[in-house]
C-alpha cells in the first residue's frame, strides 16, 4: 500500500469537514473563520504546553501501599 502523503489527507479531511458544516447550514465564510480561530488556539495550547501528555505522567498516582496491617487478611 502507497503511504499518503499527510498534507493530502490533512486537505481531504478539512474539505470534508467544511463541506459538512456548510451543509447543515453553515456559511462557508463562518467556517473558514472558525477553522482559523481553532487554530491559532491550538497554537496556543502548543506554545503554553508542546506536550500534554508529560503531565499526565507527573501527577501520576502511585497504587497505595499494602503494607498496613489488615492487608494480609
């Protein structure tokens, strides 16, 4: 199988969401400017945190001890 380059199925992806949104209902100008406005939201989150998932690892939660005396019981 022939890898797709990821900017075709990025725009394939794009398009389709766009031509759903506008055949709900949506203008296509109000798509567009939503697009971009997520967007530089996503920017955003990157630029405050590239990658979210270290924190996941930071606040992990450790399984408690079973060291206490009813434990063997």
């Amino acid at each position: 199988m022939e890898m797709i380059d990821w900017r075709q199925e990025f725009q394939s992806g794009l398009a389709n969401l766009v031509d759903r949104a506008v055949v709900s209902g949506a203008r296509q100008a109000d798509v567009f400017q939503a697009a971009i406005e997520q967007i530089e939201r996503l920017q955003d989150a990157n630029d405050r945190d590239p990658d979210p998932a270290d924190d996941a690892l930071e606040g992990e939660i450790e399984e408690p001890a079973n060291d206490w005396p009813a434990a063997g019981s």
